[in-house]
C-alpha cells in the first residue's frame, strides 16, 4: 500500500480559537477514509488545512511531498481536490460551465472522456446540462460539485459533508456513487456528520471531538463499538 497522505500533530487556529490540537492521520492510496464528529469537531478545518485555505503548523504529507505554502491551483495540479463544505458551486453558471471550470488547469486530450464519464455517473447533471446551476435541487447540487471536482482527476478527493441537508434516498445514490468512484480508483477522504453512511463506505475511520482524535480504526468495527453507537449514530 502506498501512503498518500500523511498528517502528523496538526494544529490549526483561528485568531485565538484552537480549532484542532495535533491530530495524525493517514489515507493509503485506494482507501476511502472517513473522519466522522459533531458540528464544531473540527473536521471542515482538516480538510482546509490539507487544501491550503488555512494555515497550520505540524505536518501534511501529499504522496510523500509536504505541503504548506502551496496554493488552492498548486495542489489540484497534484492531484489533491477539495469538494468543500456548502459545495462552492456557481449559481449563476451553467452545469456544463461548473464541470469545465472543474479541469481549468488541465491540457490533456481527455477532458472530454472524463466530462462523459461524470455524466454517466451522475445522468441527471446531463439532463440539465444547460441549466444554471442555482436551479438543481439540493442533491443535483452535492452532485455537481462531486462532478467538478472529478473534472480535475484527482487522486485524493476530499468531500466535506456531502449528505448535509438532502433527503435519504438522495444520501443513498450519492454514497453508492462515492463507492463506484473509489472502486475506478480514486482515493477520498470524506468528512461526515452523517457517520453511520459514512462508517457504511469507509474502510477505515477517525472520530474527531473538539479538535482530537478519540479513536480511530477499521469501520466497520468502529460501527459495532458502543461508544460510537452511542455517541454517533444515536443507538443505545
Ligand atoms: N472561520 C472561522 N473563524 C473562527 N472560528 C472558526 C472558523 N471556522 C471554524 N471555526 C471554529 O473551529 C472549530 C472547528 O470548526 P469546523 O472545522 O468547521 O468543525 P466541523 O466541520 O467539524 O463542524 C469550531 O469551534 C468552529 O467554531
Ligand atoms: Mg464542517
């Protein structure tokens, strides 16, 4: 197994506020890892100090190359891509413009084959192609942003939260997609407050509370203890 990311003792503040004291974590490459806490845990704040929208001291390994000073473009290039909190899509622009603004930096000759690949995974984002984007739904929303940052063929794709606010059923289809898209080989960090989908997906898992790691390990072993149940998925 290949260690695409690595993070050790980040720290990250705001003004006076510690949001995150020292965590450690690791994606190997082809996981799906999931970080799973309450509101305010300190999960968001992870993802953006791994994207370079906050700075941070300790350190963040991206496939063996440590990143701080390198910027939000710098890091697509990588192969890194954030899909953030609230989704970041333009409104006012149309899906097919959303999608194309996903590989702005990309020069290869196969944005195409990947733009027809989203849209077989995601067919609705097809059948409003032409549509501004503020007119989808909550969940062709999530979707969109999940496409856009497709776009960019990352190898490690970070997705904050992307149950927050849809129906169950639409929760549904977007994880069984995230599995589809991790079994053609893209890595992803997902961040959730949703923990019993996302303990469903994960191979592996960390349970951030204000700003520490309790306890981490195999998913589905994590969904059995009774601390998690208790504390995260509302059972016992
Ligand atoms: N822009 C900000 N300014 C000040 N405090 C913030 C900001 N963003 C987050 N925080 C604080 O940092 C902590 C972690 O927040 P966040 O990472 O958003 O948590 P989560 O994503 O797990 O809900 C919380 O206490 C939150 O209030
Ligand atoms: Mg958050």
């Amino acid at each position: 197994m290949t260690r695409l990311l690595e993070i050790e003792n980040l720290e990250v503040s705001y003004g006076a506020i510690r949001a995150l004291h020292g965590i450690s974590l690791e994606v190997d490459e082809g996981e799906v890892v999931t970080l799973i806490g309450a509101n305010g845990a300190g999960k968001s704040t992870t993802l953006r100090a791994i994207s370079g929208m906050v700075s941070f001291s300790g350190s963040i390994r991206f496939a063996g190359r440590p990143l701080g000073g390198l910027r939000p473009d710098e890091l697509v290039a990588l192969g890194l891509v954030h899909a953030p909190e609230g989704r970041g899509i333009f409104a006012n622009l149309t899906v097919a413009e959303n999608l194309a603004l996903g590989a702005f930096q990309r020069r290869d000759a196969e944005i195409a084959t990947d733009r027809a690949r989203v849209l077989e995974l995601f067919p609705i984002l097809g059948e409003r192609i032409g549509q501004s984007a503020g007119t989808l739904s909550g969940g062709e929303q999530q979707m969109l942003a999940i496409g856009r940052a497709l776009m960019a063929r990352p190898k490690l794709l970070l997705l904050d939260e992307p149950s927050l606010g849809l129906a169950p059923q639409v929760t549904q289809t977007i994880f069984r997609i995230l599995r589809e898209i991790n079994a053609a080989g893209t890595t992803i960090l997902l961040v959730e407050q949703n923990a019993h989908m996302a303990l469903g997906v994960a191979r592996r898992a960390y349970v951030l509370e204000t700003g520490e790691i309790a306890t981490s390990g195999d998913a589905r072993t994590l969904a059995q203890s009774d601390d998690v149940k208790k504390h995260y998925l509302g059972i016992g």
